[in-house]
C-alpha cells in the first residue's frame, strides 16, 4: 500500500464514497437474519409495560428502547426475550414513590375538608344557638318580643339558606387536582371566619350569657348581625375567589420540550400554581398528543450516519490516536456535506409512502361504508329479532379496512394510541350516528387533542411544578416555571399584557364630499 492511500497508519472508510457500495450495505442491514436482531437487541436492557388496553399492532411489533429505522412498520418485527410483564428496580422505586405520594396527597385532601366543613357546621349553628339559648336557660326571665321578633326569625332563616347555598355553589365543589401549596385566599378567609365566629361567641358569652340579659328583641338583632356580617364575608369571597381573575393581565408561553409545539393562553391575576394549573387544563384539550414515535426518526438518521464511518488500522496496532481522530472529522465533514440530500430524499419517501397508504385507506373504508348502506337496506326488509345492532356491524366490516388502516397507522407511527377496542368502539359509534367515512377517518388521519384519545394511553398520574419563585406567589412578568412529566415537560414564559394607548381622530364628513364638473366639450 503506498503512502498516499494511508494517513499516520490509518485509512478510514465513508459510506458516501462509492454509490453502489452504499446500496449494498443498505440490502445487507434490510436482509440480517433475526437471529443477528436478537443479538444486538438483547444487549441492552429491554423492560416492556404491558398496556391495560389491547393494542392494535400486539402480535406485529414489540416496542424496545433500540432505534428503529423507517421501514419498522413494514418488514421488521422485534423479538426479545423478555416478558411482557417484566419490571426493573427504577420502575417499582417509580411506583413506591408515586404510592407514597398518593397516600400523603389524600391525607392532605380530606384534612382540608374536614376542617372546611367542620368550620362551615360551626358558622351555620352558631346564629342559631344564640337564639335557642336564651329561651332554653332563663326563659322566665326574658321580656316578651312578640310580632318583632318572629319577622327577624323569618328574616334570619331566609338569609342562613341563602347563605347555605352560596357557600355550597364557592366552596363545596368537586376538586380539579392536588395543588402543592394551600391556596392563599382560600385560607385567609377561612382564618377570617373562624376569627369572626369566635369574637362573636366571646362577646355573646360575656355581655349576654354572663349577665342573662333580658331583652330578648336584643338578642334575636346580634343574631341577625352576625349573619349579615357573614353575607358580606361571602361576598368577599367571591370578589378574592372568582372575580379578581377575570380580567387578563398576563400572557402565557407554553412550549412542549419535546416537539416544540407552543400554545398562547391569557390569565389574570393568578398565582402559580393555579397558573400551573389552567395550563395543564388547557394542555389536555389544545396540544397534540405526544407521540414519542416521531422523534426516532432523528435519532436513528444520526446513528446511521455515525456508523456509516469505519476507521481501519492498517498497521497494526499503535498508541497513536491523532491520526485516527483526524480521519475521523475530516470523514465526518465530508458526509455531513451530503446529508442535507439524505434527508430531502428519505422525507420525500416517507411522504409518498404516507399518501399512497392513505389512499387505500379511504378507498376501503369507503367501500366498508357503502356495504353498511346495503346492509340497513336489507335490514328494513327484516324481522325486528333479526336486525344487527352497531357493534356487530362494526365487528362485520372491520376486517376489509383492517388491512389498511394497519399499515397506515404503522407507517405514521400512531399504532399505540389506538387499541383494537377503541377502533371498534369508534366505528360503532359512527355507525349509530351515521357519519360519513371521512367524519370516521378524521381521528385517524390527523392527530388530534390528547383528550380524543384512551385515558390509559395518556394519562399522567403526577406532574412536577419546578419554579424558582414560590408557588404561591402571583404571575408577574419574566417569570419562567416547569410543567414535568415522565415523557416531556412543559415550559411556561410569562409575559405581562403590554398597556395600550388608544386614541381618537375625529374626520370631518364634509372632507368625504367633492364636487364633479364635466366639460361641454370632450375629446372623442
């Protein structure tokens, strides 16, 4: 070998240099035995979840963590030896911790509301305990009322059931989540409350169960007091609670880290949590849902370029690793050159690929379809016993779209978001309503809001708030806080709502009018 085919004793390899080799390397890694899948993919350890729904693609395909390439839905099927139950350490540390959290999480829960209703018992008892009491230990002794007090009697009931149903409508309603901090406002006003109800009972205990004063109109009115008081304290509630946030003071930045994807949302006056909150709420019904799938592609476009470079030691063995270093950029700068043409061309097939799967796809749920059509014609002529209801008609013309909508959910990646039974349950339903096949394909052809889709396939059980500032503390501008899950996070941007300066011009409607003059005389 001559010197110039070697450099420092090395000669590296590029799958980019000769056309025709590049093809044969490609026919080799379509065309490796299972036997060579197997014993690459056994190298890494492989823990498979079984998921609680029956996926569509069960028996074809076994997710792994090995980078799969774009053909993994056509000629590849992955085969391991593990269960499909098996778990690892990190997985039930996983599941102690999310179990420990559960339990401190309920404790946390019902603690509130207990002491929430036990608190709202104490509010609603004590106007009438003050009113009891004094008939119940110095009857005797009280002067009479008469026709006054029975109006505050009337009065006093009618407000305790206004304020009963008030205070059920604010505070006893169904909880969204488990926010990590006490809410605030919720807790000053129950502190205020409590504070209120004491004084009252502290003033009542002194000036009217010490002295056994007699005047009983007197009594019945510092009842009545009480619970206007506790109207107001309501009405406080509902400005700090419900309508301080209406007004937008803040825009939202959210961006999923994975994809990218962002959305926009206006708050008002909130604090983080509760901010946190509302974002996850909206998360659920306007992002996309993720599809971990798609970001293979990427993955594997890398791998392969980092292993269509090979470096050969001509010489034998050498300590020095100079050279090779330098091949080996010099190597990766010429491929990186050409990768741009790379990706143009797999995308290019990917898309076709896409389209033409497509097209079969809406060919045979179009002829299914029309079958349906035939079917409930012959069945008008029928015997009411004998009539087929939707889910057997589904179950009867899924098998002739089966085929398709396979391949197309393979070649797309969304072969785990949809199980055999949710298929199912989705033709049924359209069957029942007659929709159209488009309005039948729509979930399938396009992602849609992770709310469309199985709770068991995408149902966080616990999310992370991670925020440099409390979370207790209300949004401001410049303020950057995490929404974690297992998968991908979210990240939140804060911006304040810039101040608008609007002003007026007034145009004269007399500028509007002009005057025409025609000539006696035109030019022809």
């Amino acid at each position: 070998m001559d010197t110039e085919s070697t450099y420092s004793g090395y000669s590296y390899y590029s799958s980019h240099s000769k056309k025709s080799h590049r093809q044969g390397e490609r026919n080799r890694e379509r065309h490796k035995s299972p036997r060579n899948k197997d014993g690459r993919g056994s190298e890494k350890s492989v823990t498979i979840q079984a998921p609680t729904g029956e996926p569509l693609l069960a028996n074809d395909s076994t997710r792994t963590e090995e980078v799969q390439d774009d053909n993994w839905g056509e000629t590849t099927t992955a085969i391991t030896g593990t269960s499909e139950h098996s778990i690892s350490q990190e997985d039930i540390a996983r599941i102690s911790k999310d179990m420990e959290d559960s339990v401190g999480l309920d404790c946390k829960r019902y603690l509130g509301l207990t002491v929430a209703s036990v608190l709202g018992l104490l509010v609603f008892l004590t106007p009438i305990a003050f009113i009891l009491l004094p008939p119940i230990l110095w009857r005797d002794e009280l002067e009479p009322c008469g026709t006054i007090c029975e109006g505050l009697f009337i009065s006093v009931a009618f407000k305790l059931l206004i304020l009963l149903i008030g205070t059920w409508a604010l505070f006893f309603r169904k909880q969204r989540a488990d926010v990590p901090r006490v809410f605030v406002f919720r807790a000053l006003l129950l502190v205020l409350i409590f504070l209120f109800v004491v004084s009252y009972w502290l003033f009542y205990g002194v000036r009217i169960l010490d002295s056994r004063d007699r005047n009983y109109q007197g009594i019945v009115q510092y009842a009545v007091s009480l619970v206007d008081a506790l109207l107001f304290i309501h009405y406080l509630a509902i400005v700090l609670l419900e309508l301080r946030q209406l007004q937008p003071m803040f825009t939202l930045q959210v961006v999923r880290s994975t994809d990218g994807e962002s959305r926009f949302y206006s708050l008002g006056h909130l604090s983080i949590q509760r901010a946190a909150l509302v974002v996850l709420e909206n998360y659920y019904k306007d992002f996309t849902i993720y599809n971990p799938n798609l970001l293979t592609a990427s993955k594997f476009r890398a791998a392969k370029h980092m292993a269509g470079l090979k470096v050969y030691n001509v010489d034998g063995p050498s300590n020095n690793a100079t050279g090779q270093s330098r091949a080996m950029i010099a190597a990766a700068a010429r491929r990186r050159d050409s990768s741009h043409n790379e990706l143009y061309y797999e995308e290019a097939e990917h898309e076709r690929r896409v389209k033409k799967r497509r097209a079969r796809l809406v060919v045979a749920v179009e002829e299914a379809f029309i079958h349906i059509q035939r079917l409930q014609a012959e069945e008008q002529q029928k015997a009411p016993g004998e009539v087929m209801d939707p889910r057997e008609a589904a179950q009867a013309i899924f098998p002739s779209m089966a085929r398709a909508l396979q391949k197309y959910l393979r070649t797309t990646r969304q072969q785990h978001h949809h199980s055999m039974e949710s298929i199912l349950q989705h033709l049924a339903f359209c069957i029942t309503n007659s929709m159209t096949p488009k309005a039948f394909l729509e979930r399938y052809l396009s992602a849609g809001p992770t709310l469309q889709y199985d709770k068991e396939r995408w149902l966080s059980t616990q999310w992370r708030l991670v925020s440099d500032e409390a979370v207790t503390n209300g949004l401001r501008d410049g303020i950057v806080f995490v929404l974690k899950c297992l998968d991908f996070s979210l990240v939140v941007n804060v911006k304040k709502i810039p101040f608008i300066i609007l002003s007026e011009e007034f145009i004269d409607p007399k500028s509007h009018k002009f005057v025409l003059r025609l000539q006696s005389e035109t030019s022809v």
